[in-house]
C-alpha cells in the first residue's frame, strides 16, 4: 500500500512525484471542494494491467453508487483516471486503487 503524492498543475508546467503501483490498494486524496484530482497510469510493461477504483458503496446521500469501469492500460502505454470526486473515498478518507500488476506500472496525481 503506498499513499500517492498530489501536485498542483500550473499553467508553468509541474513535475509530477512518481509511486511504485503496490499489491495495493494504493490510496490517493480526492478533490473535496476544490480542484478535481486526476491519476495518470504509466505502464511501463510488456503485458496490459487493468487498473480498479474500489466502490466505496453508497454516497453521502445512501444512494449506491454506480457501477465504477476498470481502465486497461496497453502495454507501454498511459491512462489517466478521474476526476477522483470525494464520493469515491472509502472511510479512511482516500480513493483506493488496485492495479492487476505491479510490475512497471507507476501512479501520478495531480489536481488541475
């Protein structure tokens, strides 16, 4: 399990912080109330991983949640996940996220 690390996007350009995908879940803050939160997947492997936002149940209001898709990231290839509302969070306060595999696989957050 690793915390991912948010940046702030600037017009200027920002350097993202890069987290190791874990046997998981890795968790990331959502955006609550201000800039929405977003999860760029690198694949740096050979093989396609399938990365999961784990539903958290129901929201704020009891009402179940939709059905959240898996996002395939091809081999050598990049997706970004989000925007990472608060209603996904789990009772911890984070998003959790679960890739297929680990290998050469990275997360990057940022808020834009």
């Amino acid at each position: 399990m690793a915390n991912l690390t948010t940046v702030q996007a600037k017009l200027a350009g920002t350097v993202l912080t890069s987290t190791a995908a874990t046997a998981g879940p890795d968790k990331v803050k959502p955006g609550d109330g201000g800039a929405p939160v977003y999860v760029l997947v690198d694949n740096a492997g050979a093989s396609a991983v399938t990365v999961t936002i784990a539903d958290p149940g129901k929201t704020k209001y009891q009402q179940q949640n939709p059905s959240i898709p898996s996002v395939s990231v091809p081999a050598g290839g990049k997706a970004v996940l989000g925007p990472i509302q608060s209603d996904l969070k789990q009772s911890d306060g984070y998003v959790n996220l679960t890739a297929s595999s680990t290998t050469s696989v990275s997360f990057y957050a940022f808020r834009g």
